[in-house]
C-alpha cells in the first residue's frame, strides 16, 4: 500500500487507557463520537471491519480489515469508502493506525491516515479525524 500523504490528528484525555480502549472497540460507544456511523467486526486480527451510516446525506458502507490489534496500545486497520468513486483495489485503501499511550490519569490519542492522493484530501481527513477526536474526549471525560 502507497503511503501518499499521511494525515495526523491527536489528543490528551483526561481518562484510563483501558476505557478509551473499550471506547475504541465497543461499537455502542463508537456511534456515539463516529459521526453516528455503526461499526461490525469482531476485533481480531486479519478480520473484516465495516462501517454504516449516512455522511452528508449519502449512505455509506465502508469496509476494510483489522491489521493490528494490541488492547490498550494499538489498533490499526485498512478502509476503503466506495464513495471515493475510486475502485476497491488495494491502491485505493487507506492504513488507519490508532496509539495510545498512557500518562498517569490521562491517555494521548495518536492517529495516522496514510495513502491520502492530495494535499486537499489529507487536510480534509485530518479535520475529520480531529473532529471524531474531540468527540471522543468529550464522551469520555463527561464522566469524570
């Protein structure tokens, strides 16, 4: 897969590693700061991962598959949008990889999205993705 352009979004929150894990993972929790959007997998490596929903008032079925899954450290995966009008060819994939780390009672978020064909394309993600951030760390750090 074509690195292109790397995307980058990140974010300290004020919550253990092991609930922002869960938050990651847990596909009730993942509707709540994703833009709405429902996620199916079964979390393991080498597994299908797909996510629904409706994005700007077009329904949307993504799909990709979990690379790598290390619980409350990694968890990094391939994605494919049919909307991109683009062909489901590997060339067309992104690499999503999450990290956390862990700093006393707060967790950093770190996130890459690679293979973006434009300078355009990798500022859009990094909005959204910074976005989806943000909404994360407020559901998170409500309970507290």
């Amino acid at each position: 897969m074509n690195q292109g352009l790397v995307a980058t979004a990140q974010i300290t929150i004020k919550s253990p590693v092991a609930e922002v894990w869960d938050a990651l993972v847990t596909p009730e929790r993942i509707k709540l700061y994703m833009f709405g959007t429902e996620v199916v997998s079964d979390w393991k490596e080498g597994a299908t991962i797909e996510w629904r929903g409706v994005w700007n008032g077009m329904p949307y079925r993504d799909r990709g598959y979990i690379l790598e899954l290390q619980p409350n450290r990694t968890l990094s995966y391939s994605h494919f949008s049919p909307l991109s009008g683009l062909p489901d060819t590997q060339e067309n994939y992104h690499r999503v990889k999450i990290e956390l780390r862990h700093h006393g009672e707060y967790t950093t978020v770190a996130l890459t999205q690679d293979n973006n064909p434009t300078e355009d394309a990798r500022a859009h993600s990094e909005e959204n993705w910074s976005m989806m951030l943000s909404s994360l760390k407020r559901l998170m750090e409500a309970k507290t």
